[in-house]
C-alpha cells in the first residue's frame, strides 16, 4: 500500500473512532489502534494521540463543568506513576514487529471492558485504575478501560467530563515521555497531522 493509500484509510479509521468516542465518552483507542497497527504500527501510538489530543480536549470542554473534581488527585496520580512505568518499559520492547505485544495488550483492555467487575470508587482502586491506564497508554496508547470501570458509579454527564479530563491529562503526560524514549519526533507529529482530517470529519 502506497503512503497516500495508507493515511487515506487511516483517516477512516480515525474518522470511525471518533464517532464512537464522541457518542460513548470512551472506546477512541479500542477503535483505532488494532487497524492503526495492522496499517503500520508507527501510528501507534505517538502519531494517533497528536490527532486524537484535539477530539479529546474538545471532550473535556464540552463537559467539563459536571466534572467531579474530587476524584481527580488519586487518579491522576496513578496516571502519572503509571505513565512513568510505561515509558520506561517501552525502553525493554523487543526489536522487530511491535503488533505481538500491542495485540495482547488490545486483548487485555477488551478482557477488562468485557468481564471485570464494577470497581468500588475508593481512592486506592481510583489510584490502581490511573496506574494501569498509564502503563497501557504509554505502551500501545489504550488509556481508558480500567479507569472507565472505576467510574462507573457516576452519572453520565460526570462520567464523560472526567473521562474527557483523564486522557488529556493523559496525552500530556505521555507524548514528553515518548520524545525522551526515542518513540516521537518529527516524523510521528507529521503523521499525528495526516490523522487530523480523520478526527474532524468524525466529530
């Protein structure tokens, strides 16, 4: 596939998570990476989060005042240790092809949406939540299913705010990690920017 054909559908990929994103609250990463990967896996995960930054910060400005403020420092937290984890462990990847692991990774996030049980909003669960989202987003760009669980006790309006809260802080915290790790830079931006129209045509 030629590099004109691969954004083009790209593009619809991005285009198709979006519209889930935008009508769920989450499911942009679940949606996008597996066919990003399959497309090349560069796109995974610098390039889909320099994209996917604009359709999530247009989330949390949307809902951002029922957001419930309180559950944001244990979550948060973990996000950041996580994060830190997961940047460190992308230093540890095996060489060669990168979908083995961000397929088992896929699997386990599906695992989790499909067949965890509604988790309590304690802060330590809160903090465990944004500590194993960091870790997946960091490696294979798949933020949100733990801590989606962990916010299930809320109203729809507060779920998606600080959902929409969560994976900008997220993207923030990542995208410095990735530079500093040797998995963003010029190229990974330039191809974040080729995804764009994708995410603007389905918001």
């Amino acid at each position: 596939m030629d590099t004109l054909a691969l954004f083009a559908v790209a593009a619809l990929v991005m285009a198709a998570a979006t519209a889930v994103q935008v009508a769920a609250g989450l499911g942009f990463a679940l949606v996008a990476v597996p066919p990003l990967v399959a497309l090349d896996p560069m796109l995974v995960p610098g390039p889909m989060f320099t994209a996917g930054v604009v359709l999530i910060l247009w989330q949390f400005l949307h809902e951002r005042r029922h957001l419930p403020w309180h559950l944001a420092p244990p979550t948060l937290g973990g996000l950041a240790a996580g994060t830190a984890l997961g940047v460190i462990a992308t230093l540890f990847l095996p060489e060669g092809d990168p979908r083995p692991v961000f397929g088992a990774i896929i699997l386990l996030a599906v695992g989790i949406s499909i067949a965890a049980p509604r988790l309590p909003p304690h802060p330590l669960v809160l903090a465990l939540a944004g500590l194993g989202s960091g870790l997946m987003g960091a490696i294979a760009g798949v933020h949100g299913p733990l801590v989606a669980l962990a916010l299930l006790h809320l109203p729809l309006p507060a779920y998606r705010a600080f959902l929409g809260m969560f994976f900008t802080v997220a993207f923030v915290l990542v995208m410095p990690g990735l530079w500093a790790a040797g998995r963003y830079g010029p190229g990974e931006f330039a191809a974040g920017l080729a995804l764009l129209p994708g995410v603007l045509a389905g918001v």
